[in-house]
C-alpha cells in the first residue's frame, strides 16, 4: 500500500467490505454487522483521511521532534522511543467526528459517514507525557501542535492536518505515541508508524503518521483547528443561520453512544422465538452507565446486560433478548446512559453545520413471521 496510496483495489484485498466514500482522499467504512468483534480487527477498522496517504519508507529511519516550548528539544525514532520510556497498551475506542453525519436532517458538509467510522482497538505504545516531561515542559505551555507529512490533495503545499490536544489531555496517562494496533505494527493505513492515541476524544486529535509534536504558547493553530473545524457552536444553530466561527468550541470529548450489530437491517424472526440484540456501547471522559434496548420503536424498554469493558477507554457489549409475540413489523432501538445521566437521543442530535458528533440512537427495522 505504501507505494500507490490511493490503489481501492489493493484496499480491497487487505479491507474487504470496507464501503469507499465518494471522495478524492480515501475514506471507507464497515457496516455495523461487520463489528461484531470486541477489539475491532485491522480488517474491518474503518479508514479515514483528510488528504494523501503519506509514502513512509523505511520506519526504522522514522523519527519524531519535540520542540516549542520545552527546555531541550529533542528528537527520537521508534527505537529510541521503545528503549528509553516505559511501553504501555490502552485498549479504546476510536471514533470518526463525523460519524453519523448521514443521519443530519438537513445535509451537513463532509463524508456522509453512516455509522461504521468507530472501532475499539489494542494501542500500544509510550506516554506522551513521559516524552514531553523529557524535554522539560515550560511553564508558557498550555496546547500541544502535532505535525505529519499527509497533504492536501488539491493544495499539496498545505498540510492536510495539524490538530492538537490542551496540555492537561497531552499529560495524562492515557495519552500514547503508538506504534502498535492489536498486537502488530501499526499499520500505514492506521497511522504507522507513529499516532497520536488520546482516549476520548474524537478521531480528528490522534494525529496519525506523527514526525513532530510542538508545545504551544496558546490554542494550536495548526491546518483544520480554526473556524469550524472539529468544533461544536456553544450555542443552538439552525440550519441556514449566519455562523460566527468564535462561537465554536474545540471537540473534547466523545458522546454516549451504542451499536447495534446484531440483528441486521432487514432481519426476520420467528413468531415466539425472540429476537437477540447485541452491539457495543461507549462514552468519552464520562463512564458509560447502562444501555437499554427496545422492540416496538422506543415505546417499551428492555435492561440489557453489560459485558466488562478492558480498560476506561473501550467500548462495552450489550445484549438483550426482545419478546417476538405476534407476526408484523418490528423496529429495535438501543439507548446508551452515562454515569451523569446523558442519554442518547432517540430523534435527531442538536444540528450543527458540519455534522459532528452525531449520537442519535439507532433503529433497526425487520419483521416477526
């Protein structure tokens, strides 16, 4: 893959089911049904980029600067990384922005994700913090500025990403240099050989194929972190309002969600035999508390049961067993809870002009026969 970035054929022998975006970077994601697994294979895990497939060459010759405001800029590669800091796995979920986005009445900008752009992997890798902390972190610094070789398709002078995590984030324990994904390598298509992994937040701040991290005096300022990129307005905007972009704030944090994988869309069930619901649900910084499930459109509700989660970070299964008593149409809904008691919508999310975060519960129709 390294070697013809945007080849879909090759793509498909290594992602097979992936659905291509129509969209000059390459952008694909799996149907739920295919996410079946706890730790999201490489060969479901969906693809997202903002612009080219960077060519990385020989790994070994990698190598990350830390500079900005530090008291020795430095500079390692993978092997210097590995030796030197202590390597850790964090098990999270790693979920698109725009995940949803499709489901926005009306039609926002950007891929029209349906609700494939979310996975829950194995990083493996070194603290961020213990990186930084070894080149001694000023008082002045307030934001990390993350740097990478991916370009603009149209612009190719233009860096095609350069987001950023407030230093509290890019502290914290959670937060890697990865350089592994489920036990292997991480992969070109996944960042390899070195990504951001900031637990969550959304997919927008784990900055793949990673050569530079700088600290900044202020807010980063970096290629999509102005305007409204990744940014959600602090107040309620219509479809169609004037946007004043210092009305928007930075994403931070992920929302409740579930997925349902299991049954299908379409489904069918046998009249008496029930119907098995399962999937997974998540949250960001606040731990997720319960899902509930239903078999009539949200009418009535069902407890579902909650597997353990392997880590703060990853999503946990759900499943529940729906009565089928009587032939006809039937439509499954799942409701996630966090322990502050957000919950799900179960109509439309709040609208916002580039259709972040979009959490709206699912629905999966089938018929009782």
């Amino acid at each position: 893959m390294q070697g013809d970035p945007i080849d879909r054929a090759a793509l498909a022998q290594v992602k097979p089911g992936l659905t291509l975006h129509a969209d000059a970077a390459l952008n694909g994601e799996p149907e739920p049904a295919m996410l079946g697994e706890p730790i999201t294979p490489f060969s479901v895990f969906f693809i997202r980029n903002n612009g080219t497939l960077p060519e990385i060459g020989d790994a070994a010759q990698w190598r990350l600067a830390i500079d900005g405001e530090v008291e020795e800029p430095r500079s390692w590669s993978i092997a210097e990384l590995q030796s030197h800091f202590e390597t850790v796995t964090e098990t999270a979920v790693l979920e698109c922005a725009g995940n949803g986005r499709s489901l926005f009445q009306p039609a926002t900008d950007g891929v029209p994700w349906r609700l494939g752009a979310v996975g829950c992997a194995r990083w493996t890798g070194v603290r961020l913090r213990d990186v930084l902390q070894a080149s001694g972190v000023k008082p002045s610094a307030v934001y990390t500025g993350h740097y990478a070789p991916d370009r603009q398709i149209q612009d190719p002078g233009r860096p095609a990403l350069s987001r950023g995590l407030p230093l509290a984030k890019a502290l914290a324990p959670e937060t890697l240099l990865a350089f592994g994904m489920n036990g292997e390598t991480l992969p070109l298509l996944h960042g390899g050989p070195l990504r951001i992994v900031a637990p969550g937040y959304p997919g927008s701040a784990w900055q793949k194929w990673l050569d530079r991290v700088s600290l900044r005096p202020h807010e980063h300022d970096g290629e999509k972190m102005q305007g409204t990129n990744y940014r959600l307005p602090i107040r309620p905007v219509a479809p169609g309002e004037p946007v004043d972009p210092s009305e928007f704030a930075v994403i931070t944090d992920i929302r409740v969600k579930s997925l349902i994988t299991t049954p299908a869309p379409g489904f069918t069930a046998a009249i008496g035999a029930g119907v098995a619901v399962r999937g997974f649900a998540w949250s960001g910084a606040v731990a997720l508390a319960s899902v509930r499930v239903s078999g009539d459109g949200g009418e009535s509700w069902v407890e579902a049961d909650l597997g353990e989660a392997e880590g703060a970070f990853a999503w946990r299964a759900f499943g529940a067993t729906l009565p089928t008593p009587r032939p006809g149409p039937i439509e499954i809904v799942a409701q996630a809870r966090d322990v502050a008691g957000r919950v799900q919508p179960l109509e439309a999310a709040p609208w916002n002009p580039r259709g972040y975060c979009n959490n709206q519960a699912q629905r999966v129709a089938g018929e009782v026969r």
